[in-house]
C-alpha cells in the first residue's frame, strides 16, 4: 500500500489533511466526517460527478461560507473549524483545472481511431459485445507516441519474447 494506513473514513477524518475521493460511490464524505475534520482541510473529488463529497450537507450545517480563492470554498462550521472544498465537489481536474491535457487526448483519440479501424476491418467477425482494446493498438500508440516525443527504447530479443509468451496463467 505504498505506506498509506488504511482505515475507516471517519478515523481518516480526524487526521487527514487532504482528501481525494476517486470511489464511483455517493456521500463518502459526509456529515460525520465533516465534523471531526482538522481545521483547514481540504476536500476535492476525482471520481464520480459531484456525489462523492456531499458539499450540500456541507453548505446546510455550516455558519459560514466564502470563496477563499478561485474554485475554492471555505464552509466555516459550528465548532469553528474551516474546510476546502476544491471544485464544488465536482471533478476537480475538470472543474478546476484545464481538463484532460492534449498530451493524454491524442493518445486517447489514437486509440479510439485505432479501433475504428479495426472494426471495419473485422466487421463480419465481431460479435455484438464490448471488447477491450486490442493489445496490438495499445503498443502501436504507445510506440508512435515515444517516437512523436523523440524517445528510444528496447526491443525484445527474439528469446525474450519467446519466454514471454511461453507462459500460461
């Protein structure tokens, strides 16, 4: 786990400083959590439109409420405490930031070239069902992407690819 401690989110609560939610899943931070929060902390969301972190609770319980800075709220609560909300709850790299950067789009875009070029190339094969990317066009990309950016890297040796594919799961 890299070194972080994993607990329940009301233990985190009480000594976290910044939280990322990134869980799919609605009020992961909510009322409780907010109240044993440290002063100052900071509250965003990467994961799930604007229901991760319950910023509606958060704005009826609070006394105060400002604008600390750009895309940042301040909830000022009972207890005295300050907490950041970053983004309105919303997803914070598209809600204040620039959105997904050009240098991870046209590798998407690619992609999803890539495959509608496969499709029409394998159109009388395919069955009506979601497929995962062809493995094939993952590395093309990836390879025309280092090449774009000027960058080598190895090649499998003949016996290592052989030893790669030798194995069976």
């Amino acid at each position: 786990m890299d070194g972080f401690s994993v607990m329940p989110m009301i233990e985190a609560a009480k000594i976290g400083d910044v939280f990322v939610t990134v869980t799919g899943d609605i009020k992961v931070i909510d009322e409780p959590e907010f109240m044993v929060m440290k002063d100052g902390a900071i509250l965003t969301n990467a994961g799930h439109f604007n229901v991760e972190v319950n910023v509606q609770r958060l704005a009826e319980i609070a006394v105060d409420q400002k604008q600390m800075r750009q895309n940042i709220v301040g909830f000022q609560l009972k207890n005295g405490r300050w907490l950041h909300v970053i983004g309105e709850g919303r997803l914070v790299n598209l809600a204040a930031g620039n959105g997904h950067p050009a240098e991870i789009m046209d590798m998407s875009f690619g992609i999803q070239a890539l495959c509608a070029r496969y499709v029409a190339d394998h159109r009388g094969e395919l069955q009506p069902k979601l497929y995962a990317v062809p493995e094939a066009i993952d590395h093309e990309v990836a390879l025309r992407k280092l090449n774009a950016l000027g960058i080598k890297i190895d090649t499998l040796s003949a016996e290592q690819q052989a030893y790669l594919e030798s194995w069976n799961v």
